[in-house]
C-alpha cells in the first residue's frame, strides 16, 4: 500500500479545522482512501501536547479530550524510525527547520513518499528538497 507523511498540523486541523484551512484539510482527509500515513515518533508527543493544552484552556471536557485522541488513534497509521542524530542535523540545518520538523522532512525524504503539511516552513522545504507535498 502506498503511504505519505502525515505531519501534526495537518492531522489535528482535521479535528480543529480553522476556517480558512477547512476545505483544504477536508480534502487532504481522502489521502487516506489509498495510503497509510506514516509519522516520526514524536508525532504522539506533538499531538498530546496540542491536546492538553486544549484542555488546560478550557477549550476540551477530559471527555471530548480522550474521545479525540481514540478518533485519531484510528487513523490507519505506521510509526518511521528516527533517524540518527547527525543525519537530523544536516537536515535541519541544510533546510533551516527545527529538528522536529526535520524529522517529517527527513521520514519523506528517505521514504519517497509525499509530506501532508499546513506548516509553511515545512511545505517550503520539502520542495527545496524535492519532496512532494500532498
């Protein structure tokens, strides 16, 4: 089955669309018709962390908190390797990212596989590297 690297931006506006990125994020949702998303380890950590902080300001019941994270859990996903530190390095500082942005770009750029991403910074990159952004 084909996959792509689905980064945290674009997966928690499928849950906390903003206005102007909803019919964008709606239409990146049928990426998965036909792949698997593939993410690095930190994504769980990323998404929690938007979570919580969701929660803390009031924004989420622990109710619609915990019913967010088992509706994402279902999403048909794999978890990639990261890579070693030195590798991370070159790229973040090759494509100016922070290293966890790295780590999406690097997952798409050894994979093959198109990036699905909301983040400017990470879409622009990806293109200097060649890597398509779904």
């Amino acid at each position: 089955m084909k996959a792509f690297i689905l980064d945290a931006s674009m997966a928690l506006a499928w849950f906390f669309p903003h206005p102007e990125d909803e019919a964008i994020t709606l239409d990146k949702r049928s990426l998965f018709d036909e792949r698997v998303a593939l993410v690095p380890t930190i994504w769980r950590a990323e998404v929690v962390n938007f979570i919580a902080r969701q929660q803390s300001k009031g924004g989420l019941s622990a109710a619609q908190a915990a019913e967010t994270l088992h509706q994402i859990a279902q999403l048909p996903m794999g978890i990639v390797d990261d890579p070693a530190p030195g590798e991370l390095l070159v790229v973040a500082t090759r494509f100016r990212l922070t290293a966890y942005d790295a780590l999406y770009l690097h997952a798409a750029m050894v994979s093959g596989e198109p990036l699905a991403t909301l983040d400017a910074g990470l879409s622009r990159a990806a293109r200097e590297a060649g890597v398509e952004v779904a």
